[in-house]
C-alpha cells in the first residue's frame, strides 16, 4: 500500500507487488481517479466494484507469474456484476452478452464447451490478468469514469506487465485497450488486437482465434499450453 502517500495522493490497497509499476505522475493518477471515486460514493453515486474488488486481478496475478492479458474498457455497470476481473461475474450471475461472445469464441477457436457460470477466476489463477482500462464505473453510466486518471493507472500496469512478465500474450479488445499497444514489447511478447466482444462489435471479434493463437505462443515459449475450461459449478 501507498501508506505514506504525499499529500493529495490518497491510500491505495495496490498488492505490494505491483507498485514498481508506478512513478511518480501514475501515483498522481491513481489518487486523482480515487479522490473522485470517493468524491462520487459520498454524493450517493454506486460505483463498481466494489472497493474491495477494485484491484482484484492483480491480487490474483503477480507481474512476474502474467501468462495472458485480456484487456477491456470498463467494469459491468449493472448490480452485483463487476468483481475487479475484465468480463468476469460472480456464480449465479447470468452470463452477459461480452462474455458470452468470448465463450462462443473460445468454443469455436479451441472447442472448450461453454461454461454456464462466468467467474473467471480459474483463469486469473492461471496467470490470466485480466484488467480494465477503466477500473470503477458508475451504476448504469457505462464509461463514466474512462476519463478520471484510470487511463494512466493501466498504462502504467501495461507497461510493467510488459518489463516483468516472460514471454505473455496481450490480447487488447476494443479501441480503448487497442491504444495501449505502444507499450507492449512485441520482441518478447505476443500482440493480439480485435473488435470489443460486446454485441455492437462482436462481428469483428468472433473469429479473431486469440485463444488458439496464445497457445501456440506459450507452447513455443516453453510455458505450455493454458487451460481454458471453466468449472460449471
């Protein structure tokens, strides 16, 4: 944690792992995109996720362990969606539409049955980041906080993803991930680029074989193919 943050910089529960990842202006970002997060909830605004999921995915993933990014736009904006994983929902939770194009896509490309339930947290745990561009959204105003410092939290998280992790897959989905690709060592790395997932571009993203295409890298890379399958329970 920033425990000792300077004035105007705000606490952060960052895992201690990922703070090499922050200089000093993605310090000054972070705290600018917290203060109006907290400025927001003390208004009345709902903000998800939840505080405690907020840094999820890189509690789950340590730099050095980021087999595969997935990266997106922003959490899901309806109740009790968003968990701090990109497409991600709790069991119990129907399957939204982004993910469930995933699903088909990932049927089509690798022949992995689709899951009933969408918490991809078996895949966070295999080395899967999965990370948001913007990391909190305000209830039913889809990208309302793209603009309130996050854009330069994930930069930074990219970058040092990027530096850190052995040879990893970064699958940028969506014009708002697809603008991070600068910061992806392609000489170490594997960049994938598609539509977003989401039914307005979905016709752009099903046929992209991402996963297909990760494998073979991990494979080549001496890391072994992942496992995609998802418990249905």
């Amino acid at each position: 944690m920033f425990a000792h943050a300077p004035a105007g910089q705000g606490l952060s529960s960052l895992p201690d792992n990922w703070l090499g990842a922050f200089d000093t202006a993605a310090r000054e970002s972070l705290a600018q995109a917290e203060a109006h997060v907290a400025a927001r909830e003390a208004g009345g605004v709902e903000i998800y996720p939840p505080a405690p999921l907020r840094f999820r995915a890189l509690e789950l993933v340590a730099p050095e362990a980021v087999r595969v990014v997935i990266l997106g736009q922003d959490p899901y904006h309806g109740a009790g969606q968003a968990m701090g994983l990109a497409f991600s929902v709790p069991r119990g939770m129907r399957v939204p539409p982004s993910l469930a194009n995933i699903f088909k896509e990932l049927a089509a490309d690798l022949g992995v049955a689709r899951p009933s339930q969408g918490d991809l947290t078996g895949w966070a745990r295999k080395g899967v980041l999965l990370l948001n561009t913007a990391l909190t959204v305000e209830a039913g105003n889809a990208a309302s906080h793209a603009k309130i410092g996050w854009a330069a939290v994930t930069r930074s998280l990219i970058a040092h993803a990027s530096r850190t992790a052995p040879a990893a897959v970064f699958m940028l989905w969506g014009n708002h991930a697809r603008a991070l690709a600068p910061l992806v060592d392609t000489r170490r790395h594997l960049l994938l680029e598609s539509a977003h997932p989401s039914p307005l571009s979905a016709s752009k993203f099903l046929g992209c074989r991402h996963f297909s295409q990760a494998n073979a890298f991990l494979r080549e890379h001496g890391g072994g193919s992942l496992q995609w399958t998802l418990p249905n329970f």
